[in-house]
C-alpha cells in the first residue's frame, strides 16, 4: 500500500509540474500574438498615412 500512494503522489507531482509548465508558455504565446497585432496595426496606419501624404503632394503639382 505505501509503494501505490509513493507512485500516485510522485505522478500527481509530475502532473501538476506539467501544467505549470503549460501555463507558462500560453504567457508567452499571448504576448507574442500581442506584438504581432500591435505590428499589423502600426503597419496599417503607417500605409494609410503614406497614401495621405502622397495624395496631398499629388494634388500640389
């Protein structure tokens, strides 16, 4: 009986170490897709504000 509650508590350990493991990458995923909505966003007003400019000097000539 102590060899079974030796392996249960040794693979709920392993488990819990697991999902701590998890956790810490979906951190680093959220904050990777943040950087790469944050780069589209500047990229797209960057374009918009290019075509602006390049309207108004057009309209200049």
């Amino acid at each position: 009986m102590k060899r079974l509650m030796t392996a249960v508590t040794t693979l709920m350990l392993v488990w819990e170490d697991r999902l701590k493991r998890d956790e810490r990458g979906s951190v680093t995923t959220e904050h990777v897709l943040w950087a790469v909505a944050v780069i589209a966003i500047v990229g797209i007003v960057v374009a918009a504000v290019k075509t602006f400019v390049e309207i108004q000097a057009g309209k200049i000539n």
